[in-house]
C-alpha cells in the first residue's frame, strides 16, 4: 500500500469555527496533512450535541483544546498560538472576533504572515452582516428553493447542507489560493454568496429562466414495488435506447427524442413512476444506496476510498490516495495539556490556568 498523499504537512491551523462551515474546511486541511488544532470554548462545539454524526467526521484527525476566550488570561494561550499557525479560521458573527481578541488584526501582530479566514452568514460588510441564519436560509435567499430537483415534484430542501458544506470548500480553496500567494491575507467568506454563486452556475442570473431548463424527466429517482428508490441517470441518446429495450411500452413516438422526451415529461415522468413500482428495487439495478452501503461497493472499496469508519478526500495524486485518517474525532480539551507544552508553557503555568478556569 503506497504511502497517503499530505500535501499540507508542516501547515499548523488554528481553528476556532464550530457547527459546520468551518470545521468542513479545517478537516480538508486535516485529511491533507495538516495539523489542525481545534480550539473549543468550555462547554465544547455546539455541534457535538447538534449533530454527533457529522460533528464527529468534519473532526477526525484534529486536535482539541478547551479554552474561554472570554477571560483575558487566554490572551497568552492566543497569541502563541497565532505565532505558531500559517492559518486561522473562525466562523463567529461580524464584531464577535474582534470582541474576543482573536480578529485579524489582533493575531497579526504576533504573525506578520498569517491567512486568516472569517466565515459568516452574510459576510463582514452590508445591511445583511449581523442577520442571524442558518443553511436553509441561506440556500432560500440565494434562489436555491426556488428550482425543484425533480420532473414533477415541488422544490425541497437537499439532506446535505448545501452553503455550509459548499462555503466550508470554498473557504479551503480560498485559504490554499493565499498560501500559494505566500503574504498575510484577510479572508471574508459569506455562506449566503456561497450558496449565490451555486444557484447562479446552474441556473444562470436570467430572472425567467426556465425553471425545469436543469431537469430530465429521465434523469430522476423513483419509487419501486417495496417502496424503497431508484435512481435513473439517462442524458445520452444510446442510454435511452437501451434503457428501451427493457421497458418496450416505452417506445413511444413521443419520447422518441431528448427534445420530444422533455415536451412530453409530465407523461414520461408519469409513465417511469408506473414502471418502477412494479418490480421491487432488488429486482431493478440498485443504484439508490445509502453512504453506508456505498462503503461497500466494488469500485470505492477498490479505491481505498473509505479507512477507519470514515469517507477519505476524494482525489487521487500521482498514484496515491489523498489524505489520510490518523486519529478520531478529539474528546472535548483531550490535547489541550499537549499543545500548551508545545507553546512553551511549564506545567506550573498550565495548572495555573486551570484553577483560573482558563482552560
């Protein structure tokens, strides 16, 4: 087995984000090689307890030190580690940073090249900066609620946090563009563009754009015999042409071609649903799997895409599979001793900021 491909070895990040956005970055960077310290108020992340499952994938191979930022003395636990770090990324509300004490500006005196990335709801500037949200908001406001993901169903939400995940990767781009660079940068990255810029891709800025322009009536999930889903994914002509071979009441006049197929689709559509339910999902090609049972599948088993419990980056480099699951997600502080001796604090030290509550 060939070694992983770490790219970002030797990197040290700071990260103070919790819930998604933040973390989903911060654990690319992990994945890759960095080493990534976490740094959690006393209570932990919110996100522990929000949710466990992804909590614990966005932050296998961190570490974790349980620090209030609110008490003054943190300041020296700060600082050192600003010093420390080629890259900060918080995820606080505009002005909560500054409050705290780990701002950009604040940290830049200790490291005069630093990437610090701030990620928000709404970004660090406009009417909109202070307004409270969350995924769904973002992804309503940005367009993304108003295009249904299915021939003849309504818009609904994705399972996936679509601006989080999404603005956590552009934020890792974004962080990585900097570096390249080689100076200090400010990174301000809004969740509500992250979302804008997805809907914009697929959709375009044309206000009447046509609102099915995305879909293909046999391009779509449907439901089978047993009720459980079936996934079928025909764009090309030939795809079509086979698929028709097993279901010959198909071949309809109507749906001879992809332009005849989309004129047609609310009858195409209604004629797949009345397909697939007559056999149960065993008896069709199951394609509509859940991630645990795709970790089983010949082709990500074949890519080493899985290790230890959890879904590896996804991206090959020169034969050799990128990133690497060397630890569990962190219990609450569990490096906090191990990362202050690193700093340079004494045990004295360490123990005086645990009678203090600093830690």
């Amino acid at each position: 087995m060939s070694e992983p491909w770490l790219p970002l070895a030797g990197i040290r990040v700071v990260d103070f984000s919790m819930f998604v956005p933040g973390p989903f970055a911060t654990a690319i960077f992990a994945d890759l090689g960095a080493d990534v310290i976490k740094v959690e108020p006393p209570r932990g992340d919110p996100g522990r307890s929000y949710v466990p499952v992804q909590f614990a994938t966005e932050n296998r191979n961190k570490r974790s030190i349980a620090l209030n930022l609110k008490d003054p003395e943190a300041g020296d636990v700060v600082a050192r580690l600003a010093e420390q770090a080629q890259v900060v990324v918080e995820g606080f509300r505009p002005g909560v940073a500054k409050r705290l004490g780990i701002d950009y500006e604040a940290l830049r005196k200790h490291n005069a090249k630093l990437v610090y990335c701030s990620i928000s709801g709404y970004g660090q500037t406009g009417p909109w900066r202070e307004r409270p949200g969350h995924d769904v908001n973002y992804v309503a406001a940005a367009g993304g609620l108003a295009f249904p993901g299915q021939w003849r169903k309504p818009p609904a939400r994705s399972s996936l946090p679509i601006a989080d995940m999404a603005g956590g990767a552009f934020a890792a781009i974004a962080v990585l563009a900097a570096l390249r660079e080689g100076k200090s940068a400010y990174l301000d990255l809004s969740l509500f563009e992250a979302a804008f810029f997805l809907c914009a891709m697929r959709h375009s800025l044309d206000r009447d754009v046509d609102a099915r322009a995305h879909l293909f009536p046999v391009n779509d999930v449907f439901e089978t015999a047993d009720g459980k889903r079936l996934t079928l994914g025909i764009l090309e002509e030939h795809f079509w042409e086979n698929f028709v071979r097993l279901v010959p009441e198909l071949a309809d006049e109507r749906f001879a071609t992809d332009a005849k197929r989309r004129a047609n689709g609310d009858a195409l559509s209604a004629a797949l649903e009345a397909v697939f339910r007559r056999k149960s999902a065993a008896e069709w090609q199951r394609l509509c799997v859940t991630p645990g049972e795709a970790a089983a599948h010949v082709q990500l088993v074949e890519r080493k895409a899985t290790e230890r419990g959890y879904a590896k980056f996804p991206v090959w480099a020169n034969g050799r599979r990128g990133g690497a699951i060397a630890r569990r997600m962190p219990e609450l502080g569990e490096h906090s001793r191990e990362i202050l001796v690193e700093l340079g604090f004494d045990d004295g030290e360490i123990a005086e900021l645990r009678r203090k509550g600093v830690l």
